[in-house]
C-alpha cells in the first residue's frame, strides 16, 4: 500500500485506539473526515475539544458531569437512600433508559480484577464505603456484570457493605424476553430457576 501523508496516517492511529474501532474501520472514519467540508470537520474537533474541557465527573458519585455534580446528584426528587452500584456510566444510562429506578448511583469506573492488578482502591470502592458509612442510605444494590471480575466486585461489595448494615442485593439475572429456553446457557439458566418468583 502507498504510504499516505503522516497527518492522515496520525488520524487512522488515533481512531484505531477508540473502543470497537479496528484498522480498517478507523481508516473509513478517516478518509470520510478528509472528503468532509471543512466545517463539518471542525465541528467535530470543537465537539471533543469542549467535550473534554466542560466534562468531568461528579465528586459524589462519579459519574459524568458537568459541574461538581451530576444532574442525578443534584436532583431534589431521587430517593437518597437508595444507591445503585454500576462499572460505567454507560451501565448507570442503561439502567436509567428504564426510568423504574429512582435512586442514587456510584459509579466504580472498573471492576476488582486481581490478575490485572486491579483492587478495590484502584476503582471507586473507598468512596462508596465513605457514603453510606455518613449515613442515610439503607440498600445498596450491586448492579456489576455477571462476568468473573464483576461477580467478584460484588463478593467484595457485598461483605463490606453488610459490615456496615445496609442491605445489599442484586439485581435478578435470567433470560431475556423472547429468548427461547434451549438457546439458554447453564449458567443463564441456572440463575433463572434459582431467581424465580411468584406470578
């Protein structure tokens, strides 16, 4: 292949790095860029410069934010003793995008992954301990993924949290809506039976 100009080359670089985005698809995102106006291409470097100069994270529950806190924070009509324990902002949007729950969120920007050398103080853990141990909340429900790293979070969470005595709980994993029984892994499965409830 001919080498391309080093601007366009830097440009493929750097989009390859985001998450989901391989060579190829970096290198359509690029030259789809370079055919653009100029206008177009601007915006879209205004859009991630201001990007990261207005957001932030919120200094209560780490989420994204604008301010010092999050709109959820600062809202005057969540339930306060109530939080949510999530990995990302993207599982506390999805969680929102249900509009059932009405809590608080913590947002732990990781999970506790030993063989990554990933602890509890590496993510968010110390601050949700220090929140509830003020006072006020009375349930924490530890929203991890079902994957090793965030079963083991939750392990985590769960004892510390209980030493401080607040209820903990999970949410109920089990199989989807329209999914069809033989397709069911075990470990799905299994989680269903054992989380049913009464109709």
């Amino acid at each position: 292949m001919p080498q391309l100009p080093e601007a366009l080359e830097d440009l493929i670089q750097e989009l390859s790095r985001l998450p989901g985005v391989g060579p190829k698809t970096a290198q359509r995102l690029a030259f789809h860029i370079l055919r653009a106006d100029s206008g177009r291409a601007e915006a879209l470097a205004r859009a991630i410069s201001e990007l990261k100069l207005r957001i932030g994270y919120c200094e209560r529950c780490f989420n994204i934010a604008e301010g010092p806190l999050c709109a959820i924070c600062a809202s005057g009509r969540r339930d306060l003793s109530l939080i949510c324990v999530v990995e990302s902002a993207l599982d506390l949007l999805a969680i929102e995008r249900t509009s059932e729950y009405q809590g608080l969120y913590h947002v732990l920007h990781g999970v506790i992954s030993p063989i990554d050398g990933v602890g509890p103080d590496d993510i968010h853990v110390p601050q949700l301990l220090q929140r509830v141990a003020e006072g006020g909340v009375q349930e924490v429900i530890v929203a991890t993924d079902a994957d090793i790293e965030g079963e083991a979070t939750a392990v985590y969470l769960s004892r510390a949290l209980t030493a401080l005595g607040v209820a903990v709980t999970r949410p109920a994993h089990g199989l989807p809506v329209g999914g069809d029984l033989e397709y069911a892994d075990e470990l799905t499965l299994a989680r269903a039976m054992s989380g049913r409830r009464a109709f």
